[in-house]
C-alpha cells in the first residue's frame, strides 16, 4: 500500500426494523491507519445504540365502552367492577408485549335497562368494536338483543348470568357462570338442611329465573316449601313483607336479591326474631353487611352460595389484590372487583388470540374469546357454545362479625 495514499473503510449500518419508530442508518467514514480493529468494531456498537423509545413499537389505541349502574340501587356493585376494569386497563397498559393502548369510555347506565340500552346503541354508531356491560340481568339484556341486529360491537357482561342471556347471540358472552348449577347446589342444601323454606327472589328476569329452576330441584326430590315472596323493583319497606313470610314458620330463607335491598331485608328478618337459618345467592354486599348490620346477622345462621366465586386462590389473585389495594385502598376479596377485572383481560387475552389485524372489529374479538383459554383471578373462562364459562361457586359463612370463606368449587 502507498504510504502516502489514505485508506478508508465505508460503512452503512441499519439499527431498527420494520415497523418501528425510526431506524438508525449510519455512514461512517474512518481512517485505517488511526484506529485498530477492535476500535473500529467498538465505534460501530456505540454507533448502533439508540434511544429504547426509538426501537420500541408503536401501541395502537383502541377504545373499549363500559356501561355500568354508578348511581342508584346497584351503585356499589357497579363502581366496584369499574374498580376491577381500571386495574386491568393500568396493566395493559404497561405491559410492553401489548400491542395496543386501552383507553376507557365509562358511562352510568343508572340502574335504567332503557338508557343503558341507549348508550350501546351510541357506543355502536360511535363503532366501538366492544362493550363491557351491565350488572344486572335486566340491564344487560336489551343491550344483548341488540347485539344480533348488527355486527358492529360485542357485548361482554361481567356478572349479568340470567337464563334469558344464555346462548341470546354471536355477539354477547358472560363472564359470570350461568344460574344452573347454583340453582342445583341450592336446591339439594335445602333437601338436606331444611324442611319448609321461604324462598324470597327480586321479581325480574334473573329472580325468576333462578327460583324456577331451584323450585325444579326441590320438585324433582318431592320436597314442600313454605311459600316464595316476590321482592317488587320499587319496594324498600320490609316490615310487613318480613311478618308474611315469618307467619308460615319457614325454617330457612332463601334471599334470590343483588341490590342492597338486601341489608334492610336482612335487619327486618333479624329484629323480628327470627332464628333458622339465612341463605344468600349473591355476595356483593358482603362488605356493607358486615359493616353495618354485624349485629343483626350475628341472630342467625347465615351463609352465601353464589354462581361465582369473588376470587380463586393462586399468584395471579394474589397481585391483582395488591394492584387493587395501592389504587383504591379496599380488599377486593369481598367484592365484584374482580369481574370487571377478568372482563377486561379476556378482551386483552381476545387481541392476542385473534387475527392479527391492526384494526380491531367485534368479529377479531369474537375469534379471540372463542379460542381463550384464559384462567382469570374468578376462575376458568373458557366458554361454551352458547359463550358462557363453566361455574365456580364460593360458600361464604357469617363468623365472629366477619365473613369467612369456606369453600370455593370450580364445578
């Protein structure tokens, strides 16, 4: 080589792929007789770290409706599954293999099946591919008929499990397992622990649907009953109700309610003295109970057997509480918390079940929910034909001014 002559190396270099942010190409021009090879080869690594910002993917946002009772009788269920739902979506959020960024439309359906089917039809103009909603069985069902008039949005309901949701349409699954083995498991506990039971149920679709298919059980072992009550939507004085059903000396009481009407229901059967034991079909009033009405429950045997169970032991139930607790403060143990929660991370385990596409639609979803095999922190969510899950029920006891555990079944 000529002494006098200058080599030089050219290099291009490209840092990055498709689908990122920005690369990094680089042309590098050194001189041969003032750098070694390691130099060289040192000066093309530092040349090739860039900012993880830059080779980080870009999130795309999606909207997710939510429509939920934040006002009125259902309120403290409603909020505490919005809770849920907003502790899945700041996990979604922040996980970096996500390909897509949550962002929440909330609005209070206030206990009105009618506005709540009002804003699903907005939330569809608006194409929203998804809809978390409602509580109640009443609530939901307007909406899920509206599901099988378009192709536009996909209801998932985290607790609504009347059986007049089961199998309505392509486009609505329920995350709560259906009424039918609660309605057994009731039914054979009375047969062994009680002669002539009450059997008090919230006259609305999910009530009614409940008692009839425990009344099958109790007919099927030919077992009598002391008489069911009909709890009317508008009825909150329980002092008479309470007499009427105590004048037929039930020794057990069935309570078929979800709203708080449970807790003034409950104070009525206590301070009229009543001593046989209390079965509950729903726990989210767990916390208020205990809080206010220790007490008046402190009387009587009482226990809860619900379709669901609130939360199944494991690690993933274990950082969801905490999640929960730093945000909110609460034990989510007690409450629906953790519906709203699965509900949101069945649509997040949908994304990544689904097609691939960038651009979501209720179909992708549809595929998505079809092929989970998500186990969330209420138990196995893998649905049926008719997108139900299967059950787990919890056994909750009323001990020493607290609600204790006793046993969860995953049936």
């Amino acid at each position: 080589m000529h002494p006098n002559k200058q080599n030089k190396i050219h290099a291009n270099i490209q840092c990055g792929t498709t689908g990122m942010k920005q690369s990094c190409i680089l042309d590098i021009n050194i001189n041969c007789r003032h750098i070694s090879v390691a130099g060289f080869l040192m000066l093309i690594l530092l040349c090739c770290i860039v900012p993880v910002s830059a080779l980080e993917p870009e999130k795309a946002n999606i909207t997710i409706g939510v429509i939920l009772p934040l006002s009125g009788d259902d309120s403290v269920a409603g909020s505490h599954l919005l809770q849920g739902i907003q502790v899945a979506a700041d996990e979604i959020n922040a996980d970096e293999t996500c390909r897509y960024q949550v962002d929440l439309q909330v609005a209070d359906d206030t206990g009105d099946p009618d506005r709540a089917l009002t804003l699903f039809k907005e939330m569809q103009t608006d194409s929203i591919p998804v809809v978390i909603g409602s509580y109640t069985t009443t609530l939901t069902l307007p909406m899920a008929r509206e599901t099988g008039k378009s192709d536009t949005t996909l209801l998932i309901s985290p607790q609504a499990n009347g059986e007049s949701l089961y199998g309505i349409s392509p486009l609505f699954y329920q995350v709560n397992p259906p009424i039918f083995a609660l309605a057994q498991f009731v039914s054979e506990w009375l047969a062994y622990t009680s002669d002539r039971p009450a059997l008090v149920y919230v006259q609305d679709k999910y009530g009614e649907s409940v008692l009839n298919h425990i009344l099958k059980g109790l007919i099927e072992q030919d077992f009598q009953i002391s008489g069911t009550y009909p709890v009317l939507p508008e009825e909150n004085d329980f002092s008479s109700f309470t007499r009427t059903i105590l004048d037929k000396a039930p020794d057990a009481i069935v309570i078929i309610m979800y709203d708080t009407r449970q807790i003034p229901l409950i104070r009525n059967i206590s301070e009229a003295g009543y001593r046989g034991q209390v079965l509950l079909t729903e726990s989210s009033c767990l916390e208020n109970l205990e809080k206010e009405e220790t007490d008046a429950l402190s009387r009587f045997p009482l226990f809860t057997i619900s379709a669901y169970t609130n939360l199944v032991p494991g690690d993933h139930s274990d950082r969801f509480v905490q999640s929960y607790q730093e945000a909110f403060g609460n034990d989510p143990s007690k409450t629906l918390a953790g519906y709203g929660y699965d509900s949101l991370m069945l649509i997040a385990d949908a994304f990544r079940n689904g097609n691939g596409e960038e651009n979501i639609t209720a179909e992708m979803i549809k595929e998505g929910l079809d092929n989970s095999r998500y186990y969330g922190v209420t138990g196995p969510k893998i649905f049926d034909m008719n997108h139900a899950p299967t059950s787990a029920m919890d056994r909750w006891g009323f001990k020493d001014g607290r609600f204790e555990l006793m046993t969860i079944s995953l049936v």
